[in-house]
C-alpha cells in the first residue's frame, strides 16, 4: 500500500510538466466514436512521476482488453497519478493528483468533455471525488474543497478544512463528512473527520475519529470509515459514524488494506506484512466485531491475486484489482457476490477503481 508522507515535494516538480490545460466546459461529442458495448472501465494511476495515468476498457462480449482506450479515443492522456473516478450525470469524473485538475469522460464513448482545472494553490493535489445532484466535491491536500457545478464544469465555491490533507469523504443525511488525515505531515498524523451541511457548506461538527483516517463509505444512514493508525504501534480500525447523531457507535480493530459494502456485508482485504499472506474477508455492516468469514470461494489454481489494491463493485460482481509489483501491468479480478471467480483481464499499472458500462 501507498503511504502518504514525501508526496508533497514530488507532486510540486511534477505540477510543473504535468498541469492541466483548460478545455471548453461542457464540449459535445459529435465527433464521437460510436458508442463501446458492456464492459468495465478501470481507472490506472500509472507510475508516479511518469504522467502515464490511464483509463482502460474490458469489452464483455469480445471478451478484449483496451489498455487506455481514452489515449486512443482522445490523443491525449489522463495526467499525472489519476487516484479517483466516480459517475454521474451519464459521465465519469476522472481526479489527477499530480496534473491538478478533474477530467469529465463521456462514459458512453470516453470522449473527453472538459478538463477542469483546480487552482487553490500552487499545488493542491486534489484527490477525491464524491458527488450529490448536480455538484461534485473534490478533496485537494492543501486543505480546500472545491465545489464543481457539474452542468458548467466550472467550480462554483470552496471549502477551507480546518483538519490537515483532507483526503476521502462521503455523501449522507444532507451533510459531507470529509476525512483529514494529515498524511503528508508524517508521522504526525490528524484524526479528523469533519461534518458540513451541503446546503450551506458550513462547519457543522468535526469528530475525532483515530489517527489517520482512510477511505469512507456511505450506507444505509451510517459512515463506515477506515483508521489507518500509524503503520506502528497505532493499530488499524474500522469505525461506523452515525449520521444523524455523527457519533461513533462502533468500533473494530480490524486491519484494513482496502474494502467495499454490497448490501448488508463489508468486504475487505488484508495483508500481514509479516508473512506477506493476504486474506479476503467479509463481516456484517451490523456488527463490526463479528468473527469474519472467508470472501473467495473459488478460485482457478493457476490463477492469484499478487498485490490486492482496490475493491470496487457494481450491481453483479466485486472487482478486485491487484497491483502486483505496483511497476509493471497490474489485472482486475471479478467475482460474484458469493465470491466465485468469474474472469480477470490486464490492466495498466497500479489499476484502482472499476466502474461497468452497460
């Protein structure tokens, strides 16, 4: 797994070759290519400091791979270090770190849209993105949020966390609860996660989650929040935010590479650093301190899963990627919600979020 700390100077040299150029909000695609059958997008954010970030297509019925079909379709490629991707609105809003800007993606065509710009500061490292109606909220570690019109392509407010290197967030109850985990001050970590009203945008409670907090998820009136600790002897946690109250009503300590929520069971991945054994497991949204039970019922003998990156999911299938040796091209494992083995295919380098195409 990626830590956080030392990415700030390497992101400033990187900002200098790898910055977004502006594009017309909200271009058409009448040039388009006709539009790509089922299959899953997946987002790679390629090897740091090599601004070779891709966005690669896995066709279904053709049973083929495109690795960075938006290179192909566009003739230009995503940035430096592309950490997010979410959908909305019929479109895919792609996060670039390292070129500081959101690129909008016709999801039917993966023609570029606009590339949006994210100006905050020198270099504000925007790396989340979360969305509710017609806005997007992208989280930079210089401490904004920026507010995206999504009709305009253009930021229409922002936000100035009071918590350090505001990174993951969530969407629920009308509020965005946004975790400020202070990685790139390591090992001085925050603990953070603050709670705004969407309506007006204003502070209306931070809660002390742990030190370090990760990737969160929204579901079902509940906040499921990852605490990394301090890779020390601050242990890893699972905790789960209530959102009408906003506080803490469980806590787990259960050590967390990355994880997802299909209906009432969280799924995760976990590596022992010590034996370097990685285990998949699933526990109830109910009840965090339950005993956890194997994910993956099945799986080919000649297939494996070297460096489980990312869980994502969508109304069939978990993907899981693996980044193998985090340089060369990773793949993207999909089973079924019983954790059977359906198929994997290529992807780029350091493969993260998958997002289907129907």
């Amino acid at each position: 797994m990626r830590k956080l700390f030392n990415l700030s100077v390497l992101f400033a040299l990187l900002a200098s070759f790898c910055a977004c150029e502006p594009t017309n909000p909200g271009e058409d695609d009448t040039n388009a290519p006709t539009q790509l059958g089922k299959g899953y997008y997946v987002l790679c954010e390629g090897t740091m400091g090599r601004n070779n970030s891709s966005l690669d297509f896995y066709d279904i019925v053709k049973q083929s791979n495109t690795i960075d079909l938006f290179q192909s379709i566009n003739g230009q490629g995503l940035g430096e270090t592309a950490n997010d991707m979410t959908e909305t609105l019929g479109n895919l809003y792609i996060v670039a770190t390292g070129s500081n800007c959101v690129m909008s993606v016709n999801k039917r065509t993966c023609k570029k849209l606009a590339l949006i710009p994210i100006t905050t500061s020198e270099n504000p490292q925007p790396r989340n993105i979360v969305t509710e109606g017609a806005y997007g909220y992208v989280s930079c570690f210089d401490g904004h949020i920026c507010i995206i019109n999504l009709q305009t392509n253009k930021i229409d407010k922002t936000i100035t966390t009071q918590g350090r290197n505001p990174e993951q967030m969530a969407i629920s109850n009308g509020k965005l609860y946004v975790a400020c985990n202070g990685g790139l001050d390591y090992p001085n970590y925050d603990n953070k996660v603050e709670v705004y009203d969407l309506e007006t945008l204003n502070l209306i409670k931070t809660i002390e989650a742990g030190i370090n907090p990760g990737n969160m998820i929204a579901k079902d009136g509940y906040i499921y929040a990852q605490i990394r600790g301090n890779y020390g002897d601050i242990p890893q946690e699972l905790i789960k935010i209530n959102t009408q109250t906003d506080e803490i009503e469980e806590r787990a300590n259960i050590s967390i590479n990355s994880f997802d929520i299909v209906g009432d069971k969280i799924i995760f991945t976990n590596t022992d650093y010590a034996t370097y054994t990685t285990s998949y497991k699933t526990i109830p949204t109910n009840n965090l301190n339950a005993a956890a039970e194997d994910f993956i019922a099945n799986m080919p003998a000649d297939k494996s899963i070297m460096s489980p990156y990312k869980i994502s999911h969508d109304e069939n299938n978990i993907f899981i990627t693996d980044a193998k040796d985090y340089s060369s091209n990773g793949r993207c494992f999909v089973f079924d919600y019983a954790g059977n083995y359906v198929l994997d295919f290529e992807t780029f380098t350091c493969p993260t979020k998958v997002i289907s195409k129907q």
